[in-house]
C-alpha cells in the first residue's frame, strides 16, 4: 500500500463530508420553501375559486374547471394572489417607474427608510446614553431600570396615533414623528443589551483596572465598551426590524400619503389585494436588507477588534 | 451618599420654599403668606427640609420624603385656584423645585442602603421605583397644569385617571373585545401550535433543519403588515385579531421551543434510553421540562407582541369597541384624555398578563439556576 491510496480516500471522504454539508443545510430549509408555495398555490386555488366562479356565472358565460383554475391564478383582486402575481407586482414596482414616481414600491421604501433609519439612530443613541447612565448610577438601576422594563409593557404601538397627533398639533409633521415612534420601540432592547454588556466584564478585570488606578472614563473606553460590543450588535439586529415596524405602522395614522404602512392601508381599503401583499414583501426584504447591513457592519468592527 | 452634600441639598430645599414665601405665585393671584391652610404646610415643609438637612443620614429621608409630600400637596393645591393654573411663577415652581429635590436625595439615600434584611431589602427595591414613578408623575401633573399646556397635546394624568373612572363600562367592554377575545384566544392557538410544531421539529430533525431558519426569516419580519390581509379573510370581529396575534406568536415560540428541546444533556439523554422510555415518556419527563425556560421566554416575548399585534389590527378595521379602534377615533375627535385612559388600560392589561407568566414561570421552573440565588 503506498501512502497515496492511504490519503486518497480520506480526502474524497472530506469532499463527500463538505458537499454532505451542503446538502444537509440547504435541501431541508429548500423543501421547506417548495412546500410553502405548493401549500400557497392550493390555497390561493381554494379561496379564489368561488370568487371566479361567481364572475363566470355573473357574464353567464360557459365555463370549464380549467377556465376557473386559470382564473384563480390572475385574478384582479384575489382573495389571496397567487406568488407568481405578487412577484410580478413586486418587481413591476420596483423596476416599473421611474424610482420617484408615486407608484413606485422605491419610492415608498425610501419614505419608510428614511424614517427608520432616524428613528434607529435616535434609539441607538437613547439607549447607549440610557444604559451608560444605568451602568453607572445605583440610584437609576435602582428607579429607572424598572419603569423601563414597564415602558414596554405598554403596547407602544397604540401611542402612535396620538403621538403623530399631538406633535402634527404643535407644527411637526413628516419624517420626525414617526422617527420618534421608531426610537421609542427600538430603544429597549439596546438599552437592555448595552446594560448587559457594559457589566460584562470580568470582575477580575475590573479590578485589575482599578490597580492601575485607571479613571472611570478610560474603564468605560478601554474595558467596558470594546467588551459590549457583541451585545451591541445582537441588539441593533433586533433593534433594526423593530424599528421598521414602527415606522411601518407610524404611516397608518397620518392617512397614508407614501410610505410601506401608506400602501398597505391604501390597499386594504381599495381591495388592491395584490398591492398589498406587494407591499408586504417590500417590507420584507427592507428588513432583511436592513438586517445584513447590520451584519455585515459587524464583520468589519469584529475584524478590525481583531476577532476571527 | 456624602452627608456635606446631603445637607448642602436639604438647604438648597429649604431655600426654595423660603423664596417660595417672597416670590410672586401668579401675576394675580394673592402671595403665599395670605392663604391660610397653604402657608402653614408649606411651612412645615420647609421646616422638616431644614430637619433633614440637621440629620444628614439615614433619618433625613423619612423625614425629607415627609416634606416633599406636604410641599407637593401644597404645590396641587394652588393649581386648584384657577388664578395660578396655567401662569405659574417663580414662587410656584419653587415649591416644586423644592419637592422635586427632596425626594431625589431621598431616593438617592434610600438606593445607597445596603446590608439589609431581606425583607428590607425587598421592600427598598420595591420603595424606589415606586416612588421614582410617583415622582414622575407629579412633575407631569403640575408642568401641564402649571404651564397651561392645552388638554389637546397633553392631557395632566389626574385627567386621564378620572376619565378613566368615569367611563369604566366603555372600558371593561373595549378590554373584553380587544384582550379577552382577540389577544387571549390568538395568543393559545399561537402559542400552542409554535410549541406543537416545535415538537415535530424535535421528533423529525429534516423538518428541524429546514423550518429553523425559515422560522428565524419570518420572526424578523414586520409580521403586523399582515394585519390588514387578515381583516380581509376574516372579517371585522375578533376573528381577525386573533389570526393576526396567532401569526405574530408563532413564530418566535417555534424558534424557542426548538432551541429548548434541545437544550437537555447528552448524559439525561442516555438515562432516559437506559430506562427504556418511550418517545413519549422522554418527552414529558425530560424535553419539555427541559425545554420550560426557552418557552417561557417566548411566552414573556409573545405577551407584548400579542397586545400590540391586535391593537394594530384594530386600526384596519373593528366593530364599534375595542382598544385600538378607541384609539384611532378619539384621537380623530381630539378627546386625548379618553385616549391615554385606552392607554393606561393597555398597560395595565399588558403588565398584568406579563405578570402572569412570570408568576407562571417562577413556579414551574424553581429549579433552574437563575432562580435558585
């Protein structure tokens, strides 16, 4: 036996394990997305069946299965639009009109993103200043730390009216209000996060801080914010997609002018089915945008912190 | 807290209310010193200030939070007299300064306490927030009715609580469409078939594989976009509320009951298979049990999500009652103070249910470390 027929099947078995890999992560999460949109298609045949039917037997024209089954496919306003009709809606929003036209699902985006992104600024910044505070005052752990878990108790998303109410009242309108209400969702779990990461390092460090007589500033720069910063981005994830939401339903109120919240208000009370659920995956895949962008923004802070 | 400072405060608090004495209260309403009643408490305020500031320890908050109440008092009072409210002057917000710092230094003394009893201790933590509430909410009441600040933009929270009070029946049946019927029934149908599901998941690990990040995909989606589609299935009622909660529920609760029925040891594992149990039997016995801390997070989780989720649903369409649909219409009829009754009955419904589940967890997972200090 020479070596290489000893290494040789050692490495196919190492392809083998890397192309098993492969297949063990992405063939169940793929037959899991095949199966929604067959179960999509069914239900989409099922519940527009009797809508297409009662159109036929309206005109009194003569009708086949087959001429309901297609038109449960591209009907006008669907009770549920089947995928291939949302997609097309979606990418004829996207790519249909000039990005600044009114129908345009960029246009839309862009409104609702703006909003988002300030009202995630203003929260992350809240929620930092808040955390440091906390961190660094017994009293405020003590008073303030509950009343901020209460805060969100309350379900934040009915103040949206009012606030979009009251701050219209006194001359603001636009961008700012619903930033308000996007900071106001996204702050909590930042500053939760940042609390939690700010008292994580090791008591042992900590003291060793102390031995060198360092200052209560360059503990907070060289030890307590490089070892929160995997605490900050976990809440910023789940911070951004909240942020969103806010902004989302801070369009419902202000009767719906342009925004992603506008066009699914717009659509529920036209009936524009299709509209809707265009919206819908608009707002998806802003977050899920959104969502890498936080992500990959991290990969570069853990590279540049020196992590692998 | 440093006692020099402490006294220093103190002071400064009874200076206030010594200015308050001299400084005009409104443009035409009568000084502080020809009221009868108001200047014998705000005297005795300034007094116990002075008396706390003697003490400089542990007896100065008792005695400091003694003299913030009688300053408060006297501070709520004078806004009673339609003269002052609305054009308050130095004098007034002096009062206020003065009960506003008293009870800051003693709540910064009462924090500082340490190496209680238990009990003490408890009731300390409890003190505080307690108190730091309260406080919040004065500074609320007297800076809206102080400053004349329209009922429109902000209503003063006396206001919200007595139309609270007054109108309890549209209340208790706005809660019941909106919390019993629409957040309760959603929230056990989602919960229930996120956990059954996660079941599934654990017995058959292909479906495991391909739902966890599908599961993770959607729990970060702004699933209340949904809301107006299920209004268009299901109609105006409930119904429609529920299905919205259901879908918001669901899938955080799949995400966290699949990470916790993994959560059991390799070693309980192989006990469990040298016993000979049954699929069944290790489920209860070992699984879920396992698994109880993961989905009382995603039931903490799904408290407030649900709340939210129906209330959003109700801006898309209701019958006439329900908290969101309150809401959105008094708000158009710029009746505010009904709208943060809604509010105050929002949060009162959410803490409460989140209160629940937290009493549920501390006694059904006693066991695990977190609790067991």
């Amino acid at each position: 036996m020479t070596s290489s027929s000893l290494t040789l099947p050692a490495r196919r078995a190492t392809f083998f394990a890397a192309r098993n890999a492969i297949v063990e992560r992405y063939v169940p999460v793929a037959t899991m997305v095949l199966a929604l949109i067959a179960i999509w298609y069914v239900a989409a045949v099922a519940m527009n069946w009797a809508l297409v039917r009662d159109a036929f037997e309206r005109e009194e024209t003569p009708y086949t299965v087959s001429d309901v089954l297609a038109g449960t496919m591209d009907a006008e306003r669907p009770l549920l639009p089947a995928p291939h009709q949302v997609i097309n809606a979606f990418v004829d929003g996207v790519f249909g009109y000039p990005p600044l036209a009114p129908r345009s699902l960029i246009y839309h985006s862009l409104v609702t993103l703006s909003a988002t992104v300030l009202g995630f600024i203003l929260g992350a910044l809240f929620g930092i200043a808040l955390a440091l505070l906390i961190v660094h005052s017994r009293v405020l752990e003590r008073s303030l730390l509950p009343w901020i878990i209460c805060s969100q108790m309350v379900p934040v998303l009915a103040l949206a009216p009012i606030f979009i109410v009251v701050l219209g009242a006194i001359g603001l309108q636009g961008l700012l209000p619903k930033s308000i209400i996007s900071a106001y969702l996204c702050f909590f779990p930042i500053a939760i996060g940042m609390v939690k990461g700010f008292t994580s390092p090791d008591p042992l460090q900590i003291e060793l801080m102390r031995t060198w007589s360092a200052t209560s500033r360059q503990v907070l720069w060289k030890l307590r914010w490089p070892s929160a910063v995997p605490y900050l981005f976990a809440s910023l994830k789940v911070a951004i997609t909240i942020s969103l939401v806010g902004a989302i339903v801070a369009e419902l109120p202000t009767g719906g002018e342009a925004g992603i919240g506008a066009r699914l208000l717009s659509g529920s009370y036209y009936g524009q089915t299709i509209q809707l659920w265009a919206a819908l995956v608009a707002a998806a895949v802003l977050a899920s945008a959104l969502i890498g962008i936080v992500g990959l923004i991290e990969r570069g802070v853990n590279s540049r912190m020196g992590a692998h | 807290m440093d006692p020099r400072k402490l006294r220093l405060g103190f002071l400064l608090a009874t200076g206030a209310i010594a200015l308050a004495f001299v400084l005009p209260i409104a443009p035409d309403a009568l000084p502080l010193m020809a009221r009868p009643y108001l200047k014998e408490i705000a005297g005795a305020a300034g007094l116990l200030f002075l008396l706390a500031a003697w003490f400089a320890d542990n007896r100065a908050t008792v005695v400091g939070l003694a003299g913030a109440l009688l300053a408060a008092t006297a501070s709520l009072a004078l806004l009673n007299d339609a003269s002052v409210a609305g054009a308050a002057q130095a004098g007034f917000w002096m009062i206020v300064l003065a009960s506003w710092l008293s009870v800051a230094l003693s709540l910064v003394n009462l924090a500082a306490l340490q190496k209680l009893r238990r009990r003490a201790q408890q009731a300390v933590n409890l003190a505080v927030p307690l108190l730091f509430g309260a406080t919040a909410f004065y500074l609320w009441e007297v800076a809206v009715r102080g400053l004349g600040v329209p009922t429109v933009l902000l209503p003063p929270p006396s206001a919200a609580a007595t139309r609270f009070f007054a109108s309890l029946p549209t209340l208790a049946a706005d809660f019941t469409q909106t919390f019993i019927r629409g957040v309760l029934i959603g929230y056990v149908i989602g919960c229930g078939a996120g956990l059954l599901v996660a079941i599934l998941a654990h017995r058959y690990q292909f479906l495991a594989r391909g739902l966890l990040p599908l599961g993770n995909f959607f729990s970060a989606l702004p699933l209340v976009g949904v809301a107006p589609i299920m209004v268009m299935w299901f109609g105006f009622d409930w119904p429609s509320k529920a299905a919205v909660v259901v879908l918001v529920t669901f899938f955080p609760m799949l995400v966290n009951a699949i990470a916790g029925l993994s959560a059991s040891g390799h070693i309980e594992r192989d006990l469990m298979r040298s016993y000979a149990a049954s699929p069944g039997q290790s489920l209860t016995k070992l699984y879920l049990p396992a698994a109880l801390p993961f989905i009382f997070n995603a039931l903490k989780i799904n408290a407030t999500l649900a709340l939210i989720g129906a209330i959003v649903a109700e801006f898309f369409g209701t019958p006439t009652q329900g908290i969101g649909f309150r809401i959105s219409t008094e708000a158009g009829r710029m009746a505010i103070d009904m709208v943060w009754a809604e509010i105050a009955l929002a949060a009162l419904a959410g803490m409460a249910f989140y209160g629940c589940v937290t009493l549920a967890e501390r006694a059904t997972t006693f066991w695990h470390p977190s609790y067991r200090t």
